[in-house]
C-alpha cells in the first residue's frame, strides 16, 4: 500500500463528521497514487486532491450538519448527490480544479453501469 498523505485528523479539519475516514482515506490513497502521481503532480498538490477526495467520499457516508434550528426543529444537512461523481458534492468539486488535467473528472464521466447478459 502506497503512503497515505492524510490523516483522519486532516480530513475532520474540512469535514465536520465523527465518523473513521480512515477507509476513505484508503481508497482516496489508492486512486491518487495509481492515476495521479505518474501525471508528475506536486506532492502538495497530490496532497490536497487526497485530502478532498477522501472528503468527498466520507461525505457521501456522513453528509455534514449545515443549519439546526431548535425551536423550529429544522436541521439541514449537506448531502452528496449519489450517481452525479465528483460534482456530487463540493469536495469533489474542489478536486476538479486541482486536478487541472482533469483525469479523475474523465475518469467519473468515461464509467459506465456493468451489465451482465446470460446466454
């Protein structure tokens, strides 16, 4: 497993969860290392797609309290538009401008559904 350039505590700097993102972080490692360093990215730049990746993909698990109202009983939460890929939430967006190539945005969009044909 390639070195991971975030921490959990890193993460909960820009997420506002209680959740592990430790697996996301996992997976945000994984994706960044395979596609993107080989691109010749900085590694603070690589540093920062981890982090948000990772955000955007803990989001989708915890989405993020961004209103309560007490007496009207009204909470809001940011959640993340399942099946709309990184524009689903504005970490993803985020990721979009600092991967100026645009991979990871031509990756989400070149994915289609699987199908299975039994003959």
């Amino acid at each position: 497993m390639a070195n991971q350039r975030v921490v959990d505590s890193d993460v909960k700097q820009i997420l506002r969860t209680t959740i592990d993102t430790q697996p996301y972080i996992v997976c945000a490692t994984l994706v960044v290392t395979e596609r993107l360093v080989p691109v010749g990215y900085s590694a603070d730049r690589l540093r920062q797609i981890e982090l948000y990746l990772s955000a955007h993909l803990a989001s989708l698990q915890d989405p993020g309290l961004i209103e309560l109202t007490a007496d009207g009983a009204t909470a809001r939460y940011d959640r993340g538009k399942l099946g709309t890929g990184l524009n689903g939430t504005q970490y993803g967006q985020q990721i979009q401008w600092l991967d100026y190539l645009g991979i990871l945005a031509h990756d989400n969009a070149t994915m289609r559904p699987a199908t299975l044909r039994v003959d």
